[in-house]
C-alpha cells in the first residue's frame, strides 16, 4: 500500500474533478424522473445510477490502497469518506435489484391517487386538504384508510427485499446492518444514547400537549370517539401521519380571537402564488446578508404541481447537481401557512449548498444531516412571530400581551413539539427492522406499538400484517432517513437563541425575530461554509460557543405554554399519558 501524502493528495483532486462530473450526471437523471415519471426516465435514472456506482467502486479501491499513517487529519478525513460507498458495495446484480426497488417504491407512492365514487384523490394537494381541513371524523377515516390501502399495504414485499439488501450492502461497508450504516453518519458510537436522552428531557413537554389536544379532540368528536384517558385515533390530529397538529389551532387557540397566527387566508385575500411565497422567503436569506437565491434557481426549479398531467414526486425536496452552478427546489405548493414554511425549510437546504459549494465534493454536506435540516426552520421561527407577519403585511395588528404570546406559543407548539415523537420513532423503527428485532412478521405491529408508545395514537379502525402502515410515509418507501429531523428540531432552537443573542434581541426568545441581523447572518454562514469538513461537534461550536446539543433552548422557548398547558390539564381535571386502551366506534 502506498503511504504517500503528495500521492493521495493528487488523487483526491482528481477524484474531485471526476466526481463532480459523474455526479452532476446522475442528478440530473435523477431529476428527469422526479419532476416526469415515466418508465423511460426511470431507466435512463437506474442505469446512471449503475454508472455512478461503477465510478463510486474504482475510487473506493484507490482510497483504500492509501497506507494512512503519518498523513494530515484532512487527508485521512477525504480519503475515509471515500472508501464508504453505501449500496454501491453491492455486487452488479444485487445493486440492479435494488435500484429497481427503490425507483418501484418511490413511483408507487408519487403517482398513488386512491379513487371514491368515480373521483381520485392525490396525496398532494387533495388528501392533504381533506386531512387539514375536514371535522368529519368519516370522511377523515375514509381518507386515512384509503392512502394506506393505495400506497401502504402494497409496498410490503418490495420492503423486505429492501431490508435484505440493505443490510448486505451495509456489511460490505463493515457495518453490521443498514441502520448502523444510517447512524454512522453521524460519527458518534453513541447516537442512540444522545437521542434517547434528549427525548427523555422532552418527553413530559409531549404529554401536556397531547393531554390538552385530546380534551379539545373530545369537545368536538365526544366519547364515542375520545378516551380522556386513553391515545388518540391517529386520522383526527389534522396530518395524515399526525406529526405535526397546527391543522387543529382552531380548537386549540387558548384566547380565541385574541391574536391571529394562521396566514393561510391571508395569502389567499392577497393573491400571493407560489413564485411570491418563494420571493418573500429568499428577501429573508438577503436581509440577513445570506446569499440569495442564483438565476438558475429561478430558471429551472420545479415549484408547482405541472397541471399537463404528468407524475411527480410531489414531497419537497432541494438539489444541488454537483457543479456549482445548479441548484433546484421541487416542491407542489399549496397556498397555505404549512408550504410557506416549508419554503423555508427547502430554501435552508440550498442556502447550505451556496455556502461550501467551493469545498471539495467530499465535504459538501451537512455537518451532520440534522444541521441540514435545521438551517431553513431557524429562520421560519423568526419569520412565524407575529411582530414579523405584520412587518411583511400577512396579518394586520400585533397584539403585545400575555394571551397573545400564549396563542402564538400554542400554533408553534403544535408544529414543533407534536412532532418529537415521531421524528423520534421513525428511525427507532427502521433500526429496530435493518438489526432484526422487528422480523418481517411484525412490520406492521411493531409500528403501532411505537406509535402508541411516543405518540400516544392508536389506529382508527383494526390492522392486520395485511397492512403496512410505515409505507405510507415518504421517506420509508423513499429510503430517507428520519432522525435527522429530530436532532434538527433540538438544534434549531439552540441555533435561533443564539442567532437572537448575536442579532441584539433581548426579549423573550419566543419573540425574537432575526430579520435584516447581518450579525446573525454572519455567524449562521460562518458555520454553513464548514460543510461536513469537520466533526460536528467543531460546527456547532463555531456557532453556538458549545459542543454540546441540548434540549434546553427548545424548553426555554416554550416554558409559558408549558405552564399553561399544565394549569389547563389540571383544571380540567385530565390524567396525563394515555394508559387506558380503549378501541373508539368505527364511524357509521
Ligand atoms: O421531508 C421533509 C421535507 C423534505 C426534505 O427537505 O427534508 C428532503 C427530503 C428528501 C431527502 C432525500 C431525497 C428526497 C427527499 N430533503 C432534502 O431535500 C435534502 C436536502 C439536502 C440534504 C439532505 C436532504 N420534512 C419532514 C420533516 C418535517 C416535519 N415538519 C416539517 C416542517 C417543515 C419542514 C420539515 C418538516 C416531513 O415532511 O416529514
Ligand atoms: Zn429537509
């Protein structure tokens, strides 16, 4: 082998070279297929994939021929990252098989559009619609059972087969199965610790709210349907998957009337479209000295559903084609408060890409996938405050008192902490399946004792291992892994105090909006142009003067809802946690 720095450093320049090209390649295959799914496109994506995987194998065998001793962290650092090669380990045959699942999978689930009564419903915008806006505890049940029959059940065996490769593919990189693989990422050995830990410490946050949520879920369904001491039926929290609960902040406003909080028609009496929606989010990037977003954005991104009939894959995702030059979102978005967030949210991830679009391919990623997923959310806390809504003239007075503060305390807190559970869980599954504690006979029982467990939910209607209810959830069929957003969800709120304390906020944090902070938009680049060049702990030192991720800043930001939210539960006399099993009536 071959211990000789100023050869290794060559090669690493001419892998870089070679991959931002054999890279750029495949994603725009790759977008071909996302944005027109057709059998054609999805080949021509499969075989660039074989070809990248081919590219992937050689450069692997090059790193690995490296006696590392004496060489400089950087290097080593470079070279580790080539030599793990994920499914590409895999012999041609198996890899084949597997792209062919993955590509099946993610088209079932894009183009499912379940039918009732000669009319079909998309998961985007149609059933979403139903399951934010309806009260009707049937036509909720229709549409939470209809998704699952279309896209859940059906993707069962594809699954297993999935597992198996994945686990094989894992083992080719001396990892002992894929969930160990995913956890790798994170350059820790004890992932399962930290985030187990941080759940603890949020989990009394969860049981308030669940407690307050399912009492307004009883005023208006009754006890035929809710348990006051007992889990949720899962089709009711406003979300098809009941992760986030802001859909419900029309029964759960604690002041009605007292502050608004929900844009949604506001964007709509104002006639904003996507493109504005879009505009207003990049003018929040620029007034924080960010870099905003290049023509090539504009030109070629995907942001509505194409109304010419053809297949997407509708969920939201941002791109960036390896060549410095292009960078695309894909999202179908609706008029509402929840897809302008979630511009937010995609425009983080391509604010990320701008920032170490420079550094060597290895190194463009996140510090860990967690900070990825945060970047876009920091800035929607501050663009949610209402001192901000009315600045860009989406809500017209702020009201500046304790009811008010509580009411838009509640609407965030039905986004951010109803999510934690499941943001937590979902891996927890995945893990638990990849090292085989979940065997294939308990996909789908395995699935609803977490989901009873975190979220305190329980299915509306009986499941049998006929079903496969984790399928109906993107990033599953997608093979996406999930716990990033949890460590995301912990880390933006320590991102936002300290973006806050830098951009001279001295209120509340709750209140704290970072709009035209330079400072703030400093310290958030400075950490951004790190990309993944070093270990994790080193970014979030850079940015928040700490190694350590922690729950207390989300705590802090929430503390008056927490006491609200426990005086309720205690006036209104509810037990909290869900002990009691009870199966709720199915709906006539
Ligand atoms: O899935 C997403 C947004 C999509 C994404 O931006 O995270 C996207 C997912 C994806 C990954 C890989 C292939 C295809 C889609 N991730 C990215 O676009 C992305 C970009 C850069 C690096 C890594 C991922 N959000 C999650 C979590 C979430 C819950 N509530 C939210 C509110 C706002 C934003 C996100 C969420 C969800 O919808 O369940
Ligand atoms: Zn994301």
């Amino acid at each position: 082998s071959v211990n000789d720095e100023l050869l290794a450093k060559e090669f690493l320049g001419d892998f870089n070279t070679r991959a931002m090209d054999v890279y750029s390649k495949s994603a725009f295959k790759a977008w071909d297929y996302n944005t027109n799914i057709t059998e054609y496109n999805r080949e021509q994506m499969v075989n660039s994939n074989l070809e990248t995987a081919v590219f992937s194998k050689d450069m692997s065998g090059y790193a690995n021929a490296f006696d590392q001793t004496g060489f400089t962290t950087d290097t080593k650092r470079q070279l580790d990252s080539i030599r793990y090669i994920g499914s590409a380990a895999l012999p041609d045959e198996e890899l084949e098989e597997l792209e062919n699942i993955l590509s099946g999978m993610e088209s079932r689930y894009s183009t499912g559009k379940p039918c009732e009564a000669g009319t079909c419903y998309s998961l985007e915008p149609d059933l979403t619609r139903i399951m934010a806006t309806s009260h009707d505890y049937s036509e909720l049940y229709w549409a939470w059972n209809a998704w699952r029959a279309e896209v859940g059940a059906p993707a069962r065996e594809d699954y297993t087969r999935y597992v198996e490769l994945k686990n094989q593919a894992a083992i080719a990189n001396d990892q002992p199965d894929a969930g160990a693989y995913w956890r790798s990422y994170y350059e820790v050995d004890n992932l399962q610790e930290i985030t187990e830990k941080l759940y603890d410490e949020l989990q009394p946050l969860y049981e308030q709210l669940h407690a307050y949520v399912r009492r307004k879920l009883f005023n208006r369904y009754g006890a035929d349907y809710i348990n006051l001491r007992g889990p949720i039926p899962a089709h009711i929290l406003g979300n098809m998957w009941a992760q986030s609960w802001s859909n419900l902040y029309d029964i759960c406003e604690p002041f009605p009337g007292k502050q608004a909080v929900d844009i949604t028609p506001a964007l709509v009496e104002q006639n904003y479209d996507a493109l504005r929606m879009f505009e207003l989010s990049d003018e929040f990037f620029e007034s924080l000295g960010l870099i905003k977003m290049p023509q090539e954005f504009w030109d070629h991104s995907m942001i509505e559903k194409p109304d010419d009939g053809r297949d997407v894959v509708c969920h939201a995702s941002a791109w960036d084609f390896s060549n410095q030059v292009d960078f695309r979102i894909k999202q179908c978005t609706d008029i509402t408060m929840d897809d302008f967030i979630t511009i937010h949210h995609e425009m983080g991830h391509i604010e990320y890409y701008l920032q170490y679009k420079d550094l060597p391919v290895v190194y463009r990623g996140g510090a860990n996938p967690g900070f990825h997923e945060a970047v876009g959310d920091v800035l929607a806390l501050s663009v949610s405050t209402p001192k901000h809504l009315k600045e860009v003239g989406l809500i017209d007075e702020v009201v500046d008192d304790q009811e008010a503060d509580l009411n838009f305390l509640m609407s965030i807190a039905l986004d951010k902490i109803s999510f934690l559970p499941f943001g937590y869980l979902m891996d927890q599954y995945r893990w638990g399946i990849f090292n085989g504690t979940t065997p294939e006979s308990k996909f789908n029982e395995d699935w609803w004792k977490l989901r009873l467990r975190y979220q305190g939910i329980i299915p509306p209607t009986t499941r049998t291992e006929e079903d496969f209810d984790p399928a109906a959830k993107y990033h599953i069929p997608a093979d996406v892994p999930y716990i990033r957003y949890f460590i995301s969800f912990v880390l933006q709120f320590q991102f936002h105090e300290t973006l806050c304390e830098a951009a001279g906020q001295t209120q509340e944090l709750y209140k704290c909006d970072i709009y035209n902070s330079t400072d703030a938009g400093t310290l958030l680049a400075n950490m951004l142009k790190m990309g993944s060049s070093k270990p994790w702990p080193e970014a979030l030192d850079a940015i928040i003067g700490s190694t350590e991720i922690s729950a207390q800043s989300l705590i802090n930001y929430f503390q008056p809802l927490i006491d609200y939210l426990k005086e309720q539960n205690e006036m209104n006399g509810d037990t909290v946690g869900w002990a009691e099993m009870y199966t709720p009536k199915d709906p006539e």
